[in-house]
C-alpha cells in the first residue's frame, strides 16, 4: 500500500481524498482503486475527482470494484 501513496501523489489525487477513500472502502480496495485509476490515467481527467466520487457510490452501496477490475483484465486479454 506504500506504492499506492506514491502512485497517488502522481496523480494528483489528495492525501484527503486518499484517505477518505480509505476509510470508506477500506484500505485495500482504496489502493485497488487508485491502481486503477492508474490504468486509465489517460482517459480521466481528475484522478481525484473519480476517486471522490468512487468512495460516495461506496459508501452509498453502488460501487463494486468487481466490474472495474473486470474491464482491466479484459482490456489487458485484447
């Protein structure tokens, strides 16, 4: 999880956005999501906006990371 502080910083996305995110979804899934997010770095265009906004559908119950990690592999498989 230390890479994941490091990746964050490079995105741009918050120590607070970070860390509420980490505290609504958990440690692990919070830095799933930020490797993620990495992934797509290229198409998002607020890293810390998109996390934001992952941690509330979370904390609503409407985020899984399931189908994220999902399209990942498939887009790694093509």
């Amino acid at each position: 999880m230390q890479a994941a502080v490091v990746v964050r910083s490079m995105l741009g996305i918050s120590p607070s956005a970070y860390q509420h995110a980490c505290e609504t979804m958990g440690p692990e899934n919070a830095t799933v999501a930020v490797a993620a997010i990495l992934e797509r770095a290229g198409h998002i265009n607020s890293a810390g906006g998109y996390l934001r906004d992952l941690r509330r559908r979370a904390a609503r119950g409407e985020f899984s990371l399931g189908p994220m990690i999902t399209m990942d592999l498939d887009e790694m498989l093509r």
